[in-house]
C-alpha cells in the first residue's frame, strides 16, 4: 500500500521535496493551506503530513505554532531542508534570454544580488512551484522562475543557474505529523526529542520557577515559543523541544517540577532529531 503524504503547496514546492525526501515511494498530496495539510491527515485522506515549522532566515511559521496543539495529530520525525534557489527556464533558453524572473517576493529577495548582477525585472507571483509552472506553460524564453531543481524536474525546466540565493545557510525544519502516536523506545542510540506545549499558572515568576527544574536535572531545552492564546494578552502558551524521552529519569524530574506551576500541559510528539544541514 503506498502512502499518502500531505503538504501545503503546489507540486514542487520545497515542502513537497521534503516530503518527497522523507517518502520517496509515497504519493504526493498537495494542500492549499496548513489546515487543509492538518485536516487530509485527521480525515485519514492523507497518511503523513509534513509542515515547515521554522525558517534560519524567517523564524518561526507562526500558524503552524497555533494549529499543532489543536490538530489532534502527532509529531513523528523531523527534517532540514536546505533551501537552495535555482534559474529555471523553458527547454533551450539561456541566461542571455532572460529578461525578467518570477517568483514569490520572499525567493525573490533572497535572490536580491544575483538578480541585480544580470539586471533581471521581477515578478511577484503566490509562490515559487506555482511560478515555475506557470513559465513552462507560457514557453517564453524570456522570462525564468525562481525555484526548487524539484520543481523544474517536475515541469520540465531547464536549469540556468544553480545555488543563486545571497545566503548559503538559508534551512527550513518540518515536522512530520500523523494520527498515530508512534514514540521510539526510551533505551537507544539514537538522540531523541520531545516536543510539548505548556500554560504557566498566574503566579509570581512562575516561567522562571517552570523553567529551573530542566536546568538542575541536565535536560537541554533547544526551543522554547511563546505565543497569544485567543487575542488575550494574559493568556500566553508555550511551546519547546527538549533532548531526551519521557521515560528518562532526568525528564521525569523536570516535567515533575513543571507540573507545581502549570495549569495545562501535552506532548506533542517524541522523535528521533535530526542533523541540521549547515
């Protein structure tokens, strides 16, 4: 039975390629937003769903912070995705043909100095895949698109220039969400996160007082969020990741202790962790 792997975008979006990375034989399910991408994979319509979460240039994609805790899905893995910007143009066109690129606004700035060395005019489009068809369906040689070598393989691009975008370290993380609970055992080599969202009681210095038992019982804490529940200013949700398993004793101190000053808290998946790309 092959797996059905859901994303937001359009075929050849740089979810897609992480999604075609973590499940090469699966069958690709496009989505137009997040909470489509969420509700194929709650419906079952969709195995597995995989969404950016962070960006090294962006930060954090702050609707996928707020749908998580929600979805009733679970975290099951993790991926960097090193985002690498390409010249994709209609079969048999060069750069010298080139007058004008499309692409969404954000890969076209981070393009900003390949595009000002050719002097290329810009073209602000949804996004980068839908860019890339969309120059393959109009087969003028004149005008390329900005996007994944995915994307141009998908719509029968050829590659101008490879690696174009002004920062080399530009990654995007995704997670790798479904129904299923599915935690690797506690004993193993392999580094594990966890991931979990808290609410903090309304008591003096109760963060910091949440935050000490990690310190004194050795758990790395690698991300901690903070975000607004419901437009309130008062109600704040935190979301982090910590290296370890629930089943470790150091982890179990350190929720022990979180659990004195907090009103809400839920796993939100334990992972194997991945390298980032550098």
């Amino acid at each position: 039975m092959t797996l059905k792997i859901a994303f937001q975008g359009e075929p050849g979006a740089f979810s897609h390629a992480a999604a075609h990375i973590l499940f090469p034989e699966g069958e690709a399910v496009p989505c137009t937003t997040f909470e489509d991408t969420i509700a194929s994979v709650r419906a079952g319509d969709a195995d597995f769903g995989v969404l950016p979460v962070e960006n090294s240039l962006y930060g954090r994609v702050t609707d996928v912070y707020h749908l998580l805790p929600e979805s009733g899905l679970f975290i099951n893995g993790e991926h960097f995705l090193r985002v690498e910007m390409n010249l994709l143009g209609v079969p048999g066109a060069s750069i010298a043909d080139v007058k004008a690129v499309q692409s969404l606004s954000v890969a076209l700035g981070q393009c900003r100095n390949f595009i000002a060395r050719h002097g290329f005019r810009t073209i602000n489009a949804v996004d980068t895949a839908g860019s890339a068809r969309e120059v393959a369906q109009k087969g003028d040689k004149s005008v390329a698109a900005i996007a994944s070598r995915f994307a141009g393989e998908i719509y029968g691009l050829d590659l101008l220039a490879a690696n174009i975008e002004d920062a080399s370290h530009n990654t995007t993380r995704f997670l790798v969400l479904s129904r299923q609970r599915n935690e690797p055992a506690a004993e193993g080599a392999q580094k594990l996160k966890t991931t979990f969202v808290f609410r903090v009681r309304n008591v003096p210095a109760a963060l910091y007082k949440a935050m000490g038992g990690f310190a004194t019982n050795g758990v790395n804490m690698t991300k901690l969020e903070s975000y607004m529940l419901n437009g309130s200013f008062t109600a704040t949700q935190f979301y982090a990741d910590i290296e370890g398993h629930p089943m470790d004793r150091s982890v179990q101190l350190a929720f022990e202790e979180l659990g004195f000053f907090t009103d809400y808290f839920h796993i939100l998946g334990v992972y194997p962790a991945a390298d980032a790309e550098s």
